[in-house]
C-alpha cells in the first residue's frame, strides 16, 4: 500500500507573547501528492484557556480564532477553484508569525489514508487522546467507519456537524444525499455501572431530541450499539430504559449486525 507525506503544523495560541507560554488548539495540514489540504480548530470549547491563561476573556480567543478560520476556509476555496496547490496553501501559512495565533514548525507524517487525517492529529495534539482512558466507543465508531468506506457508496459517511447556530451536534457517520441526511451513530453501552449507562442514554436521547426540536435530526438512523454484558435486574433495567428512549430516534440494532449496517448504508 502506497504511503504518502502529510506535512502539518500545530496551530498554538500564546496571548501573552512575555511568557513563552501557549496552548495547541488546532492543526493544519497539506498531502501535496494528493493536493489535500485540511484543518481542524477548537472553536467554541474556552474552558481549558481561560483556566490556564489568567484573566483572559474568552472572546479575545473566539475572536482570533474565528478569523483564522476564515483564512483557511479561504485556502480551502482557492485549492477547489484550482486557483492555488495545497502545498502553495500551506507554505503560504506556516510561516513565522507574531500574532496570537501562530504555527509550530512543520512536522511530517506518513499516511496512507486520506479520510480524518486532521481529527487523528488534533486528537493527540489538543486533545490528549493518549493520555485518555480506552475510548471504547470511539473504537467502535471507528471500526463501522472503516467498514461503511470500503463500500462504494456515491453518498460517503463521514463526520458532520448538524444543527443551527443555536444548538449543533457533531455526528460520526452522516451521509448527505442533496438536501437528505442519513445518519449510523454507534454507541458503547457495556459500562461498569447501570448509572453509566442511563446517563450515557440520556445524554443522545437530550441530543437527538433536541436537534428534532431545530428540525436537524436526520430522516433516518440506525444505531449499533454495544449492550451491557452484566447481566443484574439493575443493568437490565437500566438498559430498558435506555433503549426505550433511542427508539424514539432510529432503529437500534447490535453493533456485530454487519449485514444490517451494510444494507442500510447502501438504501
């Protein structure tokens, strides 16, 4: 299998240029082999800067965030219009800058796959992914991911923001058909404790249910999911309930049901 160079920077946010100090809060990246160029930001989260830069107002970054933003979904324009390449794009970008955004310096990757590359690299540089415990249900999301692109499908799943400027909810696997959304949102359900469970439940329920209430739910979902394998009147109680709520939803099927996946993704 072919690899290729995926050059990035890591986008760092020093407010307070004395110190020295900053905070990684996206990255940036080009494939010139392949003229991909992609980033990701952390755009609304502040909590974690405003906690370790004093005294910042979480405007000064939202503000300057924004404005990058903007930049690379200038670039993002340009390399579609065929204006520039994407390796013009990110030479034109990670530079040295005095401004309270600025990049680190490029670093090089090599990938052979295309897909969410720019959320593996924010993943560990912003997020700490590895310094997590085990995400199972990223695990999941990422293995029926795996499978629903090894389809040939016209319409590809793929990670999408849905909702409206009042209320979004970021979806692993939504497909686009013009102005149609479909959606398959695995969930991990084997807690340790059957108030894991129904918080977790909840949690997609109070998402869902409010993203129908902007009329942004998708028009179908269907929803593996991993069960509890404890088997107690309290997790089985705790599971009913859960299950009750999603239904509501989509249709909930068991995450091993690969032929089920498969002949919905292909509906």
């Amino acid at each position: 299998m072919n690899k290729y160079a995926c050059r990035y920077a890591i986008v760092q946010f020093m407010p307070y240029p004395e110190t020295g100090e900053f905070a990684n809060v996206g990255v940036v990246l080009a494939i010139p082999q392949k003229n991909i160029f992609a980033f990701r930001l952390e755009t609304s989260k502040t909590t974690r800067l405003t906690h370790f830069f004093n005294h910042l107002e979480r405007n000064v970054y939202l503000s300057a965030i924004k404005g990058l933003e903007e930049e690379l979904g200038y670039y993002v324009q340009a390399i579609r219009d065929a204006q520039i390449t994407a390796q013009v794009a990110f030479d034109s970008l990670v530079r040295p800058l005095e401004t309270i955004l600025r990049f680190s310096d490029e670093r090089v990757k090599m990938v052979n796959t295309f897909d969410q590359v720019e959320d593996g690299l924010f993943g560990r540089f912003v997020m700490h992914d590895f310094a997590k415990a085990p995400d199972y249900e990223g695990e999941l999301q990422r293995k029926i991911g795996q499978m629903l692109r090894e389809i040939n499908l016209e319409h590809k799943f793929k990670k999408r923001t849905l909702g409206t400027d009042a209320y979004r909810v970021t979806m692993p696997l939504v497909q686009k058909k013009e102005a149609r959304y479909r959606a398959v949102q695995p969930l991990f359900f084997n807690q340790n404790k059957p108030q894991a469970i129904i918080e977790h439940g909840n949690r997609w329920a109070s998402k869902l249910d409010t993203l129908k209430d902007f009329g942004a739910l998708p028009e179908e979902i269907l929803i593996p999911v991993k069960k509890p394998l404890k088997k107690s009147s309290d997790f089985n109680l705790a599971w009913k309930l859960v299950e009750k709520k999603l239904k509501n939803f989509g249709d909930l099927i068991q995450a091993g049901d690969i032929g089920i996946i498969k002949s919905f993704a292909k509906s």
